[in-house]
C-alpha cells in the first residue's frame, strides 16, 4: 500500500470522513486510490498510522471484500526488516479498513528524479534492505508480484517495501480476474510473460531490474510501448551499464531468463548484505549471519534530510456532503496512492490564474483540440447540454480565451470540485514527478476548467485525467444536484507551443466516462469498416502487455514490417521516422481486434493520413498470414490509431483480413 508521503504532510479531511477509524483518531488524509481512502491517525498514544479504509461501494462488492481480506491475511502473515507492520484491521465491518505504521519518505522513483541515483553505501544498503524484505515475504508463503520503485519507500531508517494489493500466496491462493496479468510493465518477469507464472523467482527478477535502477537511474529493459518492453525482457539483456561490478554479478543473476537460474531473496540478500559489510569495512564474526551483524542497512543508509512534522490534532467536525474520492491511473490501479503523491497547485495554478484582459484573440483556438471525437451517446453536443435546464450551455468551442476568463473556486461545490476528483495521483508519478493540476470555473458557458502544469501530458495521460475528471464531477454532481456546470475542460500548459485545449467532454451525458475516440455518430469513411468500431476499452485491453509467444512474435512481426515499409517512403525523413519506441502493437483478446498505434506529435493532416493507409495495409497482409500460418490464431480485425493531442487522437482505419486494400 503506498501510503505514505515525504514529510509527513496531511491533507485536510474532506466532509463527511469519519473522525475516528477504530481505535484511531483520524486528522487528515494522505491520499486517495482505486481502493479506498488512506487517513492520516493517532493511536490512543499520539502514534502515527496509516489508515487504509475502502470505499462503500466497493465494500459492497463480494469479489472486492474477498481480495481485501486476503491482503489482510497476507499482510498479517509478514514480518521482517525492511516491511511495514500491520497493526490492525477490521475486515467484517461495513466499511473495512486496515491500519499500519506510518513511514515517511519519497519513493524510489521520486527520490531518483530529485537527487539521481544511489550510490556507495546507501546503494548497497538499499540492495541488501529489500532483498531481505521479500525474503521475508517469501518466508511466510507469499509473492508480492508488483516490485517497483513505487512501492519503495526511502524512509530516514532504510528502505521499506510497501503494496500488497496483488500479493497472493505461493501456494497459489489468489482473488483475481481469469485472464487479467498482474504487476505493472518494465517490472515483470519473463516467466509470467510466457505463462501467467508469478512465483518468488519473479519477485527476485524485479528486485534486479529495481535494484539496477537505483544504482543507474535508468530502466534496465528500456522504456516504450509495454509490447516492446516485454520483448527486450523476452530476449534482450538487460543495460547493467554503471552498476558496481561486485553488485553486477549478483543481479546479473537475479536477471536470468530461466528462474531456476535465479538466486532466491535469502541468497541475495545474504550476498548484498556481505558486499555492504565489506564495503563499510566491518569484520564479520565466522559463522554468523552477515544480516543479523548489528544493522548495516542502516548504519550505511544516507539519503538527504526529511523534514517531518508534527502532525496535528485532529480537525474540528467538517459540515459538508459526502463527496466520493475518485482517483484513476497507472499509480492508482494496484493498490493507494499516498500523500507523497498529492498533487500540488503551483504553475498550473498560476497559469490559470484569471487575467484582466478577457479579450484574448480567439486565435489561440487554432492550437487547441476541443473534443477529440463526441463519445458514444452524444457525449459533449451542444444541443444535448441545452436541453438540461440549469446547467450552463453554450454553442462554441472552449478556447484559450475562454479558459483565461475563468476564475478560481468561489462557492462550496466549487471548493469541493477538486477534492471530488481525489487527493492522489491522477497519472502515472513516476513518469510526471512535477505534474500539478488546477481548477477554474466558467459558470456563463458551464465549464469547469483542469489546468496541467509540468510535463506535456501524453495520450494516455490526457486520457487519465479525462475519465478521473469526470468520475469526479459526476460526484459531485451527486452532492450539488443544483451544480451549474456540465463540461471540463483540459489544458496543458506545457505544451512547446503554449497551452492548448487538449480536451472537452459533458460528464452529465457520458454516464459511464468513457474516454472512447471514435464519433459514432457519423458514417465510416475511407478505411473504415462498416459494422463494428475499435473503441477506447479494446486500445486498453491491447495496451496490457501479452503472455502469448505467438502474440509477442506476431506484433514484433507487424511493428517490423511497418516500421521498414515507413523507412522505405522517399516522402519521408527523420522528422518523421519510426522505430519499435514509438509504433506498438498490442491485442484485444475479448473482442479480437489487433490494435497498431504510433506516437508521433507533430505529424500534419497528410502524413497521418499516408502513414494509416499504409500501416492498415501491413497490418492487413500481416495478419492474414498469420491466420495463414496457423488455423488457430484468433485475429482477423485490426485498427489503427495515431496518438497525437496536438491534432487530435482518433483512430484513422480498421478493418478486417478478408478486405485487405479496400
């Protein structure tokens, strides 16, 4: 469970929080995930703790409480160095929750982009202090099947190894969907690519990969489309580049392709304990544990300074409605995200900052997208938005002239807009360390205006933000039925040409936040299967890495031949060149569709348009061979997409094997 946040800063409660959680007295909150809320508590003592509480709906579900409990289980069964205890939990009530010891610190990955990698002692304490905690965890009979420098926390005293929301026992005991792979892409083994195998030996796999980012900042299989990751982690060796050589033999092992090449966590540990003891010159005593030698990990554990306050007492009773905390993304999806991951309002906040002049020339519209195409049911149509009496309408665009003209938060629903949306990460943290997002409010036209400062945000991340903003608002919508607002906005102002509109939707109409790219409002056109549509949900599905042999070689295949057919266009140049970093190809197994996407963000009108005919066409012949090749391979549909928010994301053809050139 990532939990817990650097310096100890609490957000404040939201209405309708409980004041006490058990035994403890709740103060705050430290963030907010797929799962539930994590409080900040005392105990009766005045001792922190983290206290995990899942929300109502979910504790409704059956399926969900089973995982919880198990977790529970789990969680109860593992104790060592290096783990976060679990003090209490109740697990029957109507709203279950689970307390553990409060650690302060950043991640792994946020400590890498502030002060770059770990070096000397501290590396090699880090290596020896996590191995010894999954080694812990493999003791009691468990995997935790999602080591990654998310779920690491840097506390003043060591690392901690946090997250067992997809733990499940080695024996094989587990509460998951048929068919969904666990763990997170770059972190994955190549065993649970080939067979769905998730077994300690591929918890050591990622220690190895976790261990060599820490020591160089880089991901040791490189970075892409998660099909291509998996493909270097299939075949590829992994970049050891700058890793101690006496650390690199050691994960040089760990890294093996066959597991029962691999070392377990006790050897590793036992090996990076020894190296650290040297390193710091220690003597050890003949036949005695180099683990159990007073405590090395933290004797040669340095990483800068936390501030870490007090926290305070508790709040004084909030009046308020209950606001459901949404929060949807990469940080979100396994587990909670934690206070070090509350997003802050600093440069989005100051771009979005009204101006006096409201009269900015339009044209700054010509940079934005709008809508990148209406969602299924008529999502973001002006007439649909003029027929709900109440809510603000309009008949144009959003522009930048419009998001300059909207204020800051006035009214109580518009106070509560914010944390309606969640108080945790919205996208992937590690990938935006810096992103901050805020709010501002156009009541004359009903918009509701989210401001992204930081990073350019990518196609997925844009997309993330849409369905979190509008599970949100649809809450609070719940809260203030009388909310004069229908339409958000997304703006991103780090954009290298300026800010730009990179998307528009009604979250009144789109009921169930779809994020779909396709207008199925109008007819196909050139390219364009009648019939059936690829959609938002399939480029999901296509986007989870395969465990498939045939798929992974089939979309190395099709990604190759498209890749060599573009190289080949005289028409093109290095501008516009493509390679395995930028094209992917992935599968949609529920609805076979094969999916190709290319992230290019500055291609115009005409290279979009060259570039899908001739990617749809590869595709095409490709896939024909393949069900060719084999009476058993599954894919006769294919769709083909562009991710670029400059001019806006849509998928540009599909189709089927028996009409390849139409």
């Amino acid at each position: 469970m990532s939990t817990h946040g650097p310096g100890g800063r609490v957000d404040p409660a939201h209405p309708g929080d409980p004041a006490t959680i058990g035994p403890y007295r709740i103060i705050g909150r430290l963030g907010t995930g797929g799962m539930g809320t994590v409080h900040a508590g005392l105990d009766p003592r005045g001792v922190r703790v983290a206290v995990k509480a899942v929300h109502r709906a979910q504790a409704q579900d059956p399926e969900f409480r089973a995982r919880f409990r198990r977790e529970v289980a789990l969680s109860s069964r593992v104790q060592g160095p290096c783990l976060v205890p679990l003090l209490a939990a109740d697990t029957e009530t109507g709203s279950p929750w689970l307390a553990t010891a409060y650690v302060p610190g950043p991640t792994l990955a946020q400590h890498l982009h502030a002060y770059g990698p770990l070096t000397g002692g501290t590396l090699h304490a880090f290596a020896a202090g996590t191995a010894q905690a999954l080694a812990a965890i493999h003791r009691a009979d468990v995997v935790h099947r999602d080591v990654k420098p998310q779920n690491v926390i840097l506390s003043p005293a060591g690392p901690r190894v946090l997250d067992f929301g997809i733990a499940h026992a080695a024996d094989g005991t587990s509460v998951t969907r048929t068919g969904v792979m666990t763990g997170t892409p770059g972190w994955i083994s190549p065993e649970h690519y080939r067979t769905g195998t998730s077994g300690p030996a591929g918890d050591v796999f990622a220690w190895g990969a976790l261990v060599a980012y820490a020591a160089t900042g880089r991901l040791p299989f490189g970075s892409g489309a998660p099909d291509v990751v998996a493909f270097r982690i299939l075949s590829g060796e992994a970049d050891l580049g700058g890793v101690p050589a006496a650390l690199r033999e050691v994960l040089e092992q760990a890294l093996a392709k066959d597991p029962e090449d691999r070392p377990t966590a006790a050897r590793a540990a036992e090996r990076c304990a020894a190296l650290l003891c040297a390193q710091a010159t220690q003597v050890l005593v003949p036949g005695t544990d180099p683990t159990l030698a007073g405590d090395p990990v933290r004797a040669a554990w340095h990483v800068p300074a936390l501030h870490d306050p007090a926290w305070p007492g508790p709040a004084a009773p909030r009046r308020g409605r209950l606001l459901l905390a949404v929060a949807v993304g990469a940080a979100a999806a396994g587990g909670l995200v934690g206070g070090l991951l509350a997003l802050p309002a600093t440069r989005a906040e100051q771009a979005a900052r009204p101006v006096a002049d409201a009269s900015v020339d339009p044209a700054g519209a010509a940079h934005t997208t709008g809508t990148p195409a209406a969602p299924a049911g008529g999502s973001g149509s002006p007439s649909a938005a003029a027929a709900d009496a109440g809510a603000g309408a309009t008949d144009t665009a959003p522009t930048l002239a419009t998001w300059r003209a909207a204020r800051t938060a006035q009214t109580p629903a518009e106070n509560d807009a914010r944390g309606s949306m969640g108080t945790g990460a919205w996208i992937d943290a590690a990938t935006y360390p810096d992103q901050d997002f805020s709010l501002g409010f156009h009541q004359p036209r009903g918009e509701v205006y989210i401001t992204s400062g930081g990073r350019e945000l990518d196609f997925g991340a844009i997309h993330e933000v849409a369905r979190t903003a509008c599970l949100g608002l649809r809450d609070l919508r719940t809260a203030y039925p009388d909310l004069p607002y229908r339409t958000f906005v997304i703006v991103d102002t780090g954009r290298r040409g300026g800010p730009a509109v990179v998307w528009s939707d009604d979250f009144r109409a789109n009921t169930a936040c779809s994020t779909s790219m396709t207008d199925r409002t109008t007819a196909p056109g050139a390219g364009q299967a009648a019939g059936w549509y690829p959609d938002a949900g399939g480029l999901a599905a296509a986007q989870v890495p395969s465990r498939d042999p045939d798929e992974i070689r089939i979309a190395d295949r099709i990604a190759t031949s498209i890749i060599q057919a573009w190289s080949g266009n005289s028409s093109t140049n290095g501008y516009y060149r493509l390679s395995h970093d930028n094209l992917s190809v992935g599968f949609d197994p529920e609805n076979r569709v094969m999916y190709v996407w290319a992230a290019k963000p500055a291609w115009d009108g005409t290279t979009r348009g060259v570039w899908a005919r001739q990617a749809a066409q590869q595709s095409c012949e490709q896939l024909a061979a393949a069900s060719a090749e084999s009476a058993n391979w599954p894919y006769t549909r294919y769709a083909v997409l562009i991710e670029d928010p400059t001019v806006g994301d849509a998928f540009l053809r599909w189709g089927s094997t028996g009409a390849c050139g139409a």
